[in-house]
C-alpha cells in the first residue's frame, strides 16, 4: 500500500493522512505484515486523518474490531499483536511542526466558511504541501516509538441485532434498553436522534 490508497480512500491529501502513512508505514516495517483479520490492533487516541491511513495500510478496521478508538485527542498509536503483551507507541513530537503565518491566518476562515475561493485554494495547496513535506521528516524526528507492555482488549464480539419497538431499526442487542415494557433503541430509550 501506497500514499496515494490512502489519498483514495481519504479522499484529499493533507498533513493528517500524510502523519497516519508514516505512523503505519513505520508499523508495518516493524510488524512485517499488514492485517488481513484482527491479527494486528492497532489502539488510536484521536479521531483525525491519520486514522484513515491506517486503516488502509495495516489493515486495522473497526468493522474487523482491530481499531480501537481512545477518545483522547492526542496523535498516539500503539499497536500489537494478539496474543502478546508487547506493543509499538507511536507518539507524534510536537516539534516538527512547521509554521507558516499565511496558512495560520486562513486557517481559521476556513475552518468557519469565510474563507473566498481564492483563500481555500490557497489553503487546499497549502495544506497539501505541509502534507508532502512531513514524508522527508526522518521518522526518529517525527516521532517517538517504544515498547510498552499492555493488556490487550478482547477481540471484538458479534451479537445478534434485534429491532427496537418504537423506531424499527436493527440494534445490536447489547445496546439495548427497556422503557415502558418495550425493548428498545439508546437513542429511543434517551429521547433523541443522533
């Protein structure tokens, strides 16, 4: 697997993707293998495009349950696998950052749509050149591995879905409650939508 899957599957090239290539690049060399099941995990503390990349390089999918998501907003990957305790962390040194005060000024007019079309192409080229330059960052400057022991997460459980009584959607029937005598939905049970 090349950038460019995970630009396809992506969908753009930017700095983030451009990080989660060189992390699970880096993985792959050292793990020798890309996951065709749930034989490598890899365990991500953020929900950016880095993400996506190694999805499409190791082979590590929620779908498969061998992404597993730590909501905690930091760019550290650690992966191992089943059946061992010793992992790879992957953290991101927050030095190599490279500023550019235009693309920091547009920045946030994009981010809030009020950027002009001259701005976000401006920015679109930017921020695809900020992406092509973190692949020439040696990766003992981008970031830090090591080896850390873990206790690994088991593997991802399959349980029937049944229909909630009240909106008719298929859930998995760990998700579900019981409100009024029916069972139903979290989304039912709590009275909202997502």
């Amino acid at each position: 697997m090349e950038l460019e899957d995970a630009v396809k599957f992506h969908g753009h090239l930017c700095p983030g993707l451009v990080i989660g290539y060189r992390v699970a690049t880096y993985a792959a060399e050292q793990f020798k293998d890309r996951s065709e099941d749930e034989e490598l995990v890899a365990v991500v503390e953020n929900k950016s495009c880095s993400v996506d990349a190694i999805q499409v390089i190791n082979g590590c999918t929620f779908g498969k349950g061998n992404l597993v998501f730590k909501d905690l907003g930091k760019h550290v990957y650690t992966f191992f696998k089943r059946g061992e305790r010793e992992a790879l962390r992957i953290s991101i040194n927050p030095r190599q950052r490279r500023e550019d005060p235009r693309y920091n000024e547009l920045f946030p007019k994009v981010r809030n749509g009020t950027a002009t079309d001259e701005e976000m192409e401006e920015f679109k080229k930017r921020h695809a050149e900020r992406g092509l330059a973190i692949l020439d960052i040696p990766a003992d400057e981008l970031f830090t591995a090591t080896k850390v022991d873990i206790e690994p997460p088991e593997k991802a459980m399959v349980y029937r879905s049944i229909a909630c009584a009240e909106c008719d959607e298929e859930t998995m029937e760990t998700r579900l409650r019981v409100k009024d005598g029916k069972i139903v939905c979290l989304s039912c049970f709590e009275g909202h939508d997502i």
